[in-house]
C-alpha cells in the first residue's frame, strides 16, 4: 500500500513539473514578442498585390447539334422515278439522291413555249405597227374616202354652175349635195378608224405586250430550271433522314418510294451537314447580359475523350424560352460555333452528345485585384484602400476605382503593385 502510494506521488510531481516548464515558455514568448522587429509585427496584417491576368468564366450545358439541317423538297410536282439513297446513308456533296420523272413538266415547257413565241410575234407586230396591214388598210379606206369625196365635191360645183345656167334641175343638185354630205361622214369615220389603229402601236400597248411577253419568258425560264432539277443533289456532305411532320409533332414522315407522286414543295427527307457542328445551351436571364456574340468558348465533353474544342458564341436568343410562372425565370438559347475543327476530331463526335462550354466573359492580360477586407470608404464616399509601396515605406490612403468582382476580390484601377492593409487582422 506505501508503495503504491509512493508511485502516485512520484506521478504527479512529474506533472506538476511539465505545467510549470509549459507556463515558463508562454511566459517566455509573451515577454519577447515586444522585442521583435516592429515590420515583422506589421507585416502580418498587410497582403501584397501584383498585376495578374484576370479573367471571368461562365459555365454552360449544351448538345452537339448539327451546324446546317437542310429539308430536300420536290422541286416541281411529278412522280419519283428513282431513289439513289437509303434513310440514314451519308452522302458527298453532288450526289445523286432522287430522279423525277418529267413527263408532265415538258408539257407545260411546250406551252410555256409556245406562249413565248406568241408574246415575242406580238411585240414584234406592235413595234412595226405603223408600217403593218392594218394601218395600211385605215389609210388605204381614208385615201379612197378622201379621193371620191373630192370628186363629188367638184361635182356638186359644177352642178351648181349648171343650175345658175338652167341646164340640170335642182333635183340633180340635191342629189350631188346628198353624195357630198355621206362622203364627209365616211371621211370622219375613215380618220377615226385611223387613229384607232395607229392607238394599237402606241407606246401604252407596247409597254403591255412586251410586258406580257417578258412574263412568258420567266415561265419558261422557270419550267427550264425545274426540268434541270429532275435529280435532286446533295448540296453538302452529310446524312439523309426522314422529313417531319409540319405540324411539328416529331413525327417523322415515310421514307420517299418509288413511284410515289409528289406535290412541288413537298418535303422528301432531310439532310443533316455533320461536317459541321455547334453546340446549342441555354442561360438563365440573370446571366445573360453576361453574352454576346463573338466571345471564345471552350468545349468539353465526357464523351470527347479527353478533346478539348475551341469557337465563340455565334448568337444569344431574344426571346426567352421555358418561363417559369412562379418565379417568372426565363432561359435563352445560346449557339456556340466550332473553330478549326480536324476530321479526326470530328469522327469523335456524335450528334446529340453532351458538352460543357466554359465562356470567356471578361479578359485582361494586366490587372490587380484587391481583396473585399482591403476596401473601405472615406468620407466623400470613394472607395479607398491603405497602401504602401514596400514594407519598410510608409503607410498612405489611395482612392481608387473598383471594376469587375473576380475570384480573389474586387478588381482596382489607379493602384500600382504594392501592400494593402487588411481591415480583419488577426493581430
């Protein structure tokens, strides 16, 4: 029993010695503190700033969609005398895709012809007008009306001479009178008929039939050009689906056969470019002013195997879409273009993937940025901060102009590298 207690008693004095070696370093350091250097003291509570790139980024989840998506349509209405290609098939550019048959085409271009030669005759006669038949035939009656009027007239002279002298009676005279009076009325006619002949060269009818005829020129022209789209081609590389419903529903329409009829303007199937790819995202409207076309884009993806892809935003929607109703929240559609994209890179990358665009929305090669603890105001209001250019100058206020909020603090302008006081000091 003595001895156990002896061990206790051995215990605590050990103890008691290690409390009273620990009180003597405390009280050591408490006691030295004052004579450390008085910069070594202060430095603590001061930050250095330096000029640094700065930039802000925002993070974005869009799809790869395809750059161009293009509807092939009927290009006149006729029967589908061949299909060259198969739903889902990839294409070159200029390839055959489809025929049509013509049949009913190349009678209407032999009408349209046929109305073209008609309308070409009809300007030609109007532009000759005055040297043509008709006219010839009004002046012809007019000379005739004239010549037989002038005739009688003299005729009735010599009547009137005749009854002076009692040699014809006056029943002969009113007859020549009566010749007279019909011949000037045929002689008002002749001239009106005239110039309603002449009207039909004028410059009004010219104007219409050369009108009339420059219309079945573009008819003809227009047939001509549909006849040379008898085989629809692809006009870029890419793969042929199924054209969807007008509607809109999704539904996609059957694939084109042949020897269906089809309406001109009809779809037959779609043709996706898969040479070229955007991304398509959506951002919330309280970062949208953020956006504008032209900004670079880095484009990640899980599944791009590790491949990073660079381009710019190409356009930021005006229109919101999906608003919520409680919050009245709204996101825009945001397309991002695909820059200097390899065929390699390209054979990676599917339709429909998932991808992360990181959006450089502010960049500056030089700048400074202070933190939030190192701003104060004084009394006009300014934002000032405590600066001095090195440890051992002395300590001044500067005002300056604070910019863009960046990870680290609050970017400054009119501040040059240097030390800037904390205001929550641990010290």
């Amino acid at each position: 029993m003595i001895k156990e207690v002896g061990l206790a008693c051995r215990h605590n004095m050990r103890l008691l010695l290690v409390v009273a070696c620990m009180a003597v370093v405390v009280v050591a350091v408490l006691v030295a503190m004052p004579l450390l250097p008085r910069e070594q003291v202060a430095a603590a509570s001061w930050l250095k700033v330096d000029y640094q790139p700065l930039e802000n980024r925002l993070g974005l989840v869009g799809r790869i969609e395809a750059a161009m998506q293009q509807t092939m349509s009927s290009p006149f209405e006729g029967i589908v005398a061949d299909v060259a290609v198969k739903e889902g098939q990839r294409v070159e550019r200029g390839q055959r895709l489809l025929s049509l048959d013509t049949t009913q085409l190349d009678i209407q271009l032999r009408s349209a012809l046929a109305e073209q030669l008609i309308a070409r005759r009809n300007v030609l006669e109007v532009e000759s007008w005055s040297q043509g038949q008709d006219v010839a035939r009004a002046k012809r009656t007019l000379s005739s009306v004239q010549s037989t009027l002038a005739d009688n007239e003299r005729r009735l002279a010599e009547t009137r001479v005749l009854l002076d002298q009692g040699i014809v009676p006056r029943m002969e005279l009113e007859a020549v009178e009566q010749q007279v009076r019909s011949q000037r009325l045929d002689l008002s006619a002749a001239q009106s008929e005239l110039g309603e002949v002449l009207k039909k060269g004028g410059e009004e009818h010219l104007q219409i039939v050369r009108m009339q005829w420059a219309n079945a020129q573009s008819r003809y022209q227009s047939l001509l050009e549909q006849q040379a789209q008898r085989e629809v081609l692809a006009p870029f590389a890419g793969v042929v689906i199924r054209s969807r419903t007008p509607q809109g529903s999704g539904a996609n329409l059957p694939f084109v056969q042949k020897g269906q009829r089809v309406g001109q303007g009809v779809p037959l199937f779609e043709l996706i470019n898969i040479e070229q790819v955007q991304v398509v995202a959506r951002v919330e409207e309280s970062d949208v002013h953020q956006l504008r076309a032209g900004l670079p884009v880095e484009i990640t993806g899980d599944g791009f195997g590790g491949m990073v892809l660079h381009g710019q935003i190409e356009s930021v929607g005006v229109q919101g879409i999906d608003a919520q109703a409680t919050s009245g929240g709204a996101f825009y559609e945001v397309i991002a273009s695909i820059q200097g994209i390899a065929s390699e890179q390209l054979q990676r990358l599917r339709l429909g993937m998932s991808a992360r665009l990181q959006i450089v929305t502010y960049h500056r090669d030089r700048g400074l940025v202070v933190p939030l603890e190192a701003l104060s105001s004084d009394s006009y209001g300014q934002s000032v901060v405590t600066y001095r250019p090195s440890l051992s100058e002395s300590a001044s206020q500067v005002v300056v102009t604070t910019g863009r909020a960046m990870p680290g603090g609050i970017e400054v302008e009119n501040l040059a590298p240097g030390y800037v006081e904390l205001r929550s000091s641990l010290f």
